[in-house]
C-alpha cells in the first residue's frame, strides 16, 4: 500500500528521534530538494537529492550530542493538495553533558508523491537551535 504523506510525515519523525539518517533519506526520492529558509550558522540552504540529505544528516547527527525525545504535534494540517502536509512541531530533548532540556518549534511542508519526499521545506526556530547547541559545551 502506498505511502500517505501523513504516513511519510510519521517516518519522518522517527528518524529524527532515532538520529537515523538512513532512515531519515530513504524517505526522499532520488531527486528530492530539502530547503531550509531560516537556517542556523553552518547550516545550508537546501539539500539536493536523497544522498546529499543523507550525508548531511549522518554529519549533523553524528556532530551533535543533543538527543530529541520528543517531538510534539502542534497541529498537522492536510491541504487541498493531496500531495502536501503541513506540521507545526516542536522538537523537544535533552543536551546529556549539562542535563538541560531545549525545545526548537518549527513548521515542516512536505510533498510527497509516489510514497517519497520530493520536496521538504524546513522552518525551524533557529535561535532555538543555536541555543541548543551552544548548552553542549
């Protein structure tokens, strides 16, 4: 049976928690853009195709000793597009070397077609996520 995005969006979501970048590209086709308008220092402007989103996951995860544990859906909206979804999150988590917690709200619209991710745009909190990453040290 194929993929419904709300199925996809779940997938999704559970590698982010497994910091699984495997999982996590497999979800995308071979050709699939992911953007990130409000990006944090270091991170680019988009990913392009299922390798590159790979690659730089494995990096980002593989760099960062922050653990998500949750991610809370503020609210999912289907859109008129039976291809796209639209989730309001917050990805919550815990920084183990100092104990503290963080919360970094963004907004993710995906399409997807064919049961794969063709285009992901990311709107995450990136001075949330700055904040994070400077509680590692």
């Amino acid at each position: 049976m194929q993929q419904t995005p709300r199925d996809v969006l779940g997938r999704y979501r559970r590698a982010i928690l497994d910091k699984n970048a495997d999982a996590l590209a497999d979800l995308y086709a071979d050709d699939a853009v992911h953007e990130i308008p409000f990006r944090f220092p270091g991170m680019p402007a988009r990913y392009e195709g299922r390798e590159q989103v790979r690659a730089a996951y494995r990096a980002i995860w593989g760099a960062s000793p922050v653990r998500p544990e949750e991610i809370r859906d503020v609210v999912t909206h289907e859109t008129a597009d039976p291809e796209v979804i639209v989730a309001e999150q917050v990805v919550a988590g815990l920084v183990p070397a100092t104990g503290d917690s963080f919360a970094v709200p963004g907004v993710l619209v995906l399409r997807v077609r064919d049961g794969l991710i063709t285009h992901v745009r990311d709107y995450m909190d990136a001075l949330a996520a700055t904040q994070a990453l400077d509680r590692t040290a």
